[in-house]
C-alpha cells in the first residue's frame, strides 16, 4: 500500500504533485499539512451580511443618545443593588462596569449592544449545531437572527433584552450538548454548568427566563434526560444557578417584593382581559416580527416533531414560555410586543433543523421584509427624514426616536441652569433637579450622573422616589423643575402644584430634526417664598403602591398651609399669568 501512494504521487498529473508545487521549498518533506478551513457559501454570505449590519450599527451608536428606557437603565450603574422596580439587578451591574461606577455614555453603550446583537447569531448557529443541525443549513439561524426585526432592531437598544437573548440561546445549546453527552463524562458535566450559569444569569437579566425551566424539565423526563440524573452534573447546575439568584431573592424577601408589587400590582390599575388587549398583542407582533416571519414561525412550530429530542426542545422551548406571556399581555394594559420576544429564538435555531420546512419564496420575502426594517429603522432613528418626508403628518410627540436627539442638548441647558443657579446663591447647596416623570428622569440622571440630586414624580412610583425621596428634597430653597413639551408645565400649573414657591427664572431649549421642532425642553427655578411655613409632604411610602392625582395633591397640602397658604397661592396664580405673557412668543 504504501508503495502504490509513493508511486502515485510520482506521477507528473496526479493532485497530490500539484498541491506540493504550491508548498515552499524549504517546507519538510514530512511536515503535515492541514487542509484549508472550507466554509459552507451560506455562512460566507450570512458572516459578509454581518459585518455590513454591524457598521450600520456603529454609525447609529455614533448619532444617537439614549431612549428613555435606555437612560433608565444606564442611572442604575449609578445605585447598584440586586433588583430594581423594573428588573432585576444584572443590567445595573452590567452598566456600572461599561461606566466604571459611573452612568455609561450613550456611545458605549450603543457601541456594546451593536457587537453583542450581531454576536448573538453565531452563538445561534452553535446553539443550533448542538441541537443536532446539519452544518450546510446553519446559516439558515444565522440570517433568521440577523434579520427578524426584533431582534436585528430591538437588540440594538441598551436593554435587559441585550443580555438575556444570548444567554437564552446559549442555555438551550449547553442544555443540548449536556443531554447528548455520556453520563458521568466531564464533558456532560461541562456543558450542565455551562446552563446552568446561563439560566442563572438570564433570570438576573429578566425575569421571563424562568419560563425556560419547565421547558427543560420536560426534557429531564424523557429516556436521555433520565440517565444523567444519577450524576452531579444536573445538580450542579442547579446549585449554580440558587447560588447566582440568591442575592436577588434575598433582596425582594427583605424589601417586600417591592418588583413583583410594581409589575403586578402597581402598574396593573386597568388591567383585564379585553380586545384591546388582545389588537395590541396581535399587531405587535405583526409589526415587531413582520408577517412572513410569523408565517415561517408557524410552518416550523406545526413541522418540529416530539419524538426527536433536538426538535422536542426547541418545541417546548417555545410554547411553554409563549402560553404565559400571551395571557400576561392579554390581561395587562400595559404589556409590550417585546414581552413576546424570547419565544422566538427556538424557532430561529429550528430553521436549521428543518430546512424543508420554509418555501424558498417565503425565505425570499422574509430577507426581503428583513433587509427593508433595519434599511428602514435607521433611516427613521439615525436621519432627519421623518420630518422632512411625512411634513404636517408628522407627530413629534409620539416619535420615541426623538428622545435620542433631544437630550444632550436638553442636560446642557440644565448643567448651565445648575452653574448659574450655585453662582447666583454662593454658598448654597446645588439645587435638586425634579421632574413629572421617569422618561424625563432617567435622561437627567445619566446626563447629570451626581453633578445634582434627581427628584421623581411618576404617578405609579419608580426607582427615584427610593434613591431620592421626596421627603428630601420638598422643603430645599430652590429647586429646578424640568420638563419637555409632552407634559404640561404652565406657571400656573406648577404655583399649584408647588404653592409654597414662587418661579425666579425659566428657560427653554427647542430641538429641531429637518427643520421641525420635535421637542422642547424647559427649566424652571423654584424658589420657596420668604415667610411661608415649611411644607410638610405626605410620609414615604412605598412608591410602588402611591398613585396619588394633581387634585387631591394640591387638596392635601392647601389644608397643611391654612389660609396664608390660600392667600399666597392666589397672588401667585395672579403672578403666573404675567409669566406666562411674558414668555408667549411675538411675532
């Protein structure tokens, strides 16, 4: 045999001659040669696509500031703690180490989440290898991921969804590849704790990767999960993950559930079952996930088969988590299309896993509908088009991409106001900065980072009525009341609201996209009149359960100031009115 190989590769017209003229001629004649990594075309055109996503996404993170949400999520770098009203703490630990124990800039973060959402379809396309799909039909995962707009859009803002999509598609690749291995072998063992952690740190990230686990329960049950239950790996896995969401437990059992109160509880006043409740699921989704995403969704759910554990894990993956978030969203008021999210990213691994499933048409029109959404997203956040193109049908007001040119502009004016204010009172302390809402909050506070103490009055409670209470901050000298046009903040309204002080000096900022005023930001210093007895604002209770309105706001404190308090409200509203037409633009 070995005779008939040196003779063959004797011969002048054989491969093997023609490969070794390409080699150098100093290479050892018995040297191995490893053979050229050959990538599957498909990968080649999902890896080219990424990277053109990925550099759309870095000139947008290069354009914008924060969203609402986003700034929200940035302050909690700035009050580190295991859970917060919203969610739990892992996106606060995550900001503080992008910022260093400070608020991190819009550009980081942007700059992270744009790498991490285009990272999530390669770890897609592992996850899917694990499962048990054919190599030359991964990319079929990878484009799926790249191109559902909510994940190709909605990942690329700074969000708990940022860290719990990867570690979701991570967990079910590790859950995979631990079944699969040998019982007792170090590799099942590796890939348990590998789960494990990523179970762990989804539910430290949102709360909605619990529903992952009775999926994976199922699966513990069939013949290839019960063999591995005699060994540590299952166990210790689940120690990992106690051991990771022990400290965010422990938190809301000594502080009162203060986040189940206020997503269930507080937030929840007109909630109920209702077609309104049930149009806002249904269009969500159709216009989160596009309809022949939805379609391709449906052709994968009816074709995975039970019988074959890869496919019965991604099966259940979906429906289990799917069935109680689609009850939550038709009961809740305010449920979002993105609650629905996760459930997807079963499916997206399945498209490799059954690629016979999806016609090539609707694979066609999905990449197409794709392509279009993020084309078409960062024309609407990164550019002035809307205004331009849409003219008098544009709406500024209810545009959210707005808040992501308004408030850099927005803190400055606060940060001159704050600079002015300390050098017209030498001596005093820097004024606290309050607002009507967290939207506004949340900006001023990753803006200002501690530069002043930010004060809250969302009427369903926050975060801030904790970090700062207002207790704290009701009775200071001065006071600087900022707003932006979505909330009406007439002199006459805040002497109401605020009928202890008088207004010293407003200013405002007006930010224009194409020429058209899409936002204007104002400031207001409040200053406690001279003789007036101090104020005495209502106890602290939990924010979470306070929802008090204007009317029995201004009632409760026109009892505490008495009649003075009566007298100097109506010269103030009188006052207010002469403000007001000073400020009313001339023609």
């Amino acid at each position: 045999m070995k005779g008939k190989r040196k003779g063959r590769a004797a011969e002048p017209n054989s491969s093997s001659t023609t490969k070794a003229r390409s080699l150098p001629a100093n290479t050892p004649a018995g040297d191995p040669r490893r053979r050229p990594i050959q990538l599957p075309r498909g990968i080649k055109y999902a890896l080219a696509f990424t990277f053109a996503v990925l550099a759309l996404k870095l000139w947008m993170a290069s354009e914008l500031g924060f969203g609402d949400s986003e700034a929200l999520y940035a302050c909690y770098a700035l009050h580190p703690q295991p859970a917060y009203l919203d969610h739990p703490g892992l996106i606060g630990f995550f900001a503080g180490w992008l910022g260093d124990g400070h608020a991190p800039s819009p550009i980081t973060c942007h700059v992270v989440s744009a790498f991490l959402s285009s990272a999530l379809p390669w770890l897609g396309v592992w996850a899917a290898w694990q499962v048990g799909a054919a190599s030359r039909h991964l990319h079929l995962t990878a484009f799926a991921l790249l191109l559902m707009p909510e994940i190709s859009i909605g990942l690329f803002g700074f969000t708990p969804d940022l860290l719990l999509a990867p570690l979701w598609v991570l967990a079910l690749g590790a859950f995979a590849g631990f079944v699969k291995a040998e019982p007792g072998s170090t590799r099942a063992l590796g890939f348990a704790l590998l789960a494990g952690v990523c179970l762990g740190l989804g539910i430290l990230s949102k709360i909605s990767m619990l529903l992952l686990l009775p999926a994976l329960a199922v699966l513990m049950r069939r013949p290839l999960g019960k063999r591995h239950l005699s060994s540590i790996a299952p166990w210790g896995a689940l120690l990992v993950m106690l051991i990771l969401c022990w400290p965010f437990v422990a938190y809301e059992v000594q502080a009162g559930y203060p986040m189940w109160h206020h997503r269930l509880v507080a937030t929840q006043g007109s909630s109920g079952f209702s077609l309104r409740n049930l149009g806002a699921l249904v269009g969500g989704q159709l216009l989160y996930v596009t309809p022949p995403f939805l379609l391709a969704g449906y052709f994968l759910l009816r074709k995975l088969d039970r019988k074959d554990f890869g496919q019965a894990l991604l099966l259940h993956a979906t429906w289990i988590p799917a069935l109680p978030l689609s009850v939550l969203c038709l009961w809740s008021k305010v449920a979002e299309p993105h609650w629905l999210g996760p459930t997807y990213l079963a499916l997206a691994l399945a498209a490799s896993l059954l690629p016979e499933a999806v016609g090539s048409k609707l694979r066609a029109t999905s990449a197409g509908f794709g392509v279009v959404a993020i084309l078409l997203g960062a024309l609407w956040v990164g550019t002035d088009l809307p205004p331009r193109v849409l003219g008098d049908a544009y709406k500024p007001r209810y545009d959210l991409a707005n808040d992501m040119h308004a408030w850099e502009p927005g803190v400055r004016l606060v940060k001159e106001t704050i600079s002015e204010t300390e050098l017209r009172y030498p001596g005093a302390t820097t004024p606290p900065v309050v607002a009507p809402h967290w939207v506004i909050c949340a900006q001023l506070h990753a803006g200002l980072q501690r530069r002043a103490p930010i004060g809250c009055r969302s009427p369903e409670g926050d975060d801030f009525r904790r970090w700062y209470p207002e207790a704290e901050w009701w009775n200071a000298p001065r006071i600087l009341y900022v707003t932006d046009d979505r909330f009406e903040a007439s002199t006459a309204k805040l002497l109401a609201e605020f009928p202890d002080r008088r207004v010293v000096s407003r200013k405002r900022t007006t930010i224009l996209r194409g020429r058209v005023a899409v936002r204007q930001i104002e400031v207001t210093l409040l200053e406690r009149n001279v003789g007036v007895g101090r104020l005495v604002p209502s106890p602290p209770q939990d924010p979470a359960a306070v929802a008090l309105d204007a009317g029995s706001r201004r009632a409760r404190r026109g009892l505490e100031t008495g009649t003075s308090g009566l007298l100097q409200e109506l010269g103030g509203l009188a006052a207010a009115r002469l403000v007001d037409l000073a400020l009313e633009p001339r023609d």
